[in-house]
C-alpha cells in the first residue's frame, strides 16, 4: 500500500515540475516578446522625437 502511494506522489511531483517548468518558459517568453515590443517602441519614440526637434 505505502509502495503504491509512494509512486503515485512521484508521478504527481514529475508532472508538477513539467507543469512548473513549461509555465515558466511561458513566462519567459511573454516577457522576452515585451521587452522586443519595448525596445522597438523607444526606437520610434526616439526617432518621432529628433524629427519633431528638427521641424
């Protein structure tokens, strides 16, 4: 009995670390993807702003 739920909390740890473990790489990718839309944003804004400055 103690054999049979030993293994069922391993299996239940294996998939809690995947489900961690791809939830994070999510996570990192949705802030990789705001900090590209972010530098690209200060890209324009600066350059609205020479050429506001130069008009």
């Amino acid at each position: 009995q103690h054999a049979q739920a030993d293994k069922v909390v391993d299996e239940w740890l294996e998939y809690t670390v995947d489900w961690v473990y791809s939830l994070r790489t999510r996570t990192d990718n949705l802030r990789a993807e705001m900090q590209v839309l972010l530098k690209h944003n200060k890209k324009e804004i600066r350059h609205m702003e020479l050429e506001s400055n130069s008009a």
